[in-house]
C-alpha cells in the first residue's frame, strides 16, 4: 500500500515531464528493488532513503549490497 502511494506521488510530481513507459517501469522496478534490497522491519519490508539516494545519485549499490555481493 505505501509503495503504491509513494509511485503515485512520484507519477504526479513528474506531470509534465513523465514519459507514457514511466509508470509501468515504477511498476516493475520498485518491487524488486524493494525485494533485493529492502530491509526487515516489524511492518514489514521497507527501502530506506538512504538506499534510495545512494542509487538513484550516486548510481551505485548501497554498502551493505556491495558487501552482500562480495561475499558470495
């Protein structure tokens, strides 16, 4: 539910500016990001914003990632 309002918020800031595919593409790639990198918590799994900046600006894996891959 809170990620549906969240991809609906982002979908509405980006009037004017969005692309027919950006929707669908929210609609694919937010569950899995919250699947591979998403936390534990008591409510249930969750993105930090850390996370989120750290790939959205910085455009690389958040540390705890990169230290996951390393050891396998």
């Amino acid at each position: 539910m809170q990620l549906r309002t969240m991809m609906d918020a982002n979908f509405a800031h980006a009037a004017g500016r969005r692309r027919r595919i950006d929707r669908r593409l929210m609609e694919s790639e937010w569950p899995v990001l919250l699947a591979v990198l998403g936390k534990p918590s008591t409510e249930g799994t969750y993105l930090s914003l850390t996370d989120i900046r750290t790939l959205v600006t910085d455009r690389r894996l958040p540390g705890r990632v990169t230290e996951r891959l390393k050891s396998h």
